[in-house]
C-alpha cells in the first residue's frame, strides 16, 4: 500500500440507511440547521481521517463475536448525542468498511442492525 494514498473508504449500504433514518433526522430536530450542517461535516471528517490511520479507532467489544476486528471511533457533540462510526480495515484491499453509525443511548445488543 502507498502510505501517500491510504485507504480507500466505503460506507455500506446499512450503514448508509442508519445515518439517514437516525442520525440526520435527529440532528434536525436536535440542532439548528447551521449546527446541524457542522456535525453532519464533523461526522464525514471523522470517517475519512480513518483514511490515513486505519486501526486509529477502539475495538468495538459487543462485535468481537464476528469475523473481522471492528472498531469505533466516538463523535460526541452532547451528552445526548454520541455516535460510534464502527468500521473494519481490510489490508488486503487497503479499505476501510464503515458499517454503522450506532447512537451510544442505543442498547448494544442493537449493534449491527439496522
């Protein structure tokens, strides 16, 4: 892998769904729309630092049951509203998989479903 380029981001499919059915509605009903606009921009800025450090994040103890070594990274904005952005890094194809944005006031046994 060149360490200029990084790696690559994908934002699945679920993943996707979460952020637009949770996250943005709540941030609206939450937050002013200019406030709203910054931590929608905070969020996607967090996501892509993981571009250049791949394995910045904590591993995410409720996936440890699963396949690959997820992680998180925390967004936090208010004691109200804390979100994980889990994701796992394939060196093999030097991309990083986002697979949710899970609120922290969320029961973890959720983790992982939409």
């Amino acid at each position: 892998m060149d360490k200029e380029k990084g790696f690559g981001i994908v934002v699945t499919s679920p993943a996707q769904k979460r952020y637009q059915e949770t996250i943005l509605p709540y941030l609206l009903e939450h937050f002013s729309i200019d406030r709203a606009a910054a931590i929608d921009l905070a969020i996607a800025q967090k996501v892509s630092s993981l571009s250049k450090n791949p394995f910045l994040g904590t591993k995410e103890k409720y996936l440890n049951h699963l396949n690959h070594d997820f992680r998180f990274i925390l967004n936090k904005e208010s004691r109200n509203f804390e979100i994980k952005i889990i994701y796992f890094a394939s060196v093999k194809t030097a991309t990083i998989f986002v697979t949710d944005f899970f609120p922290t006031l969320m029961n973890p046994t959720k983790l992982g479903k939409p």
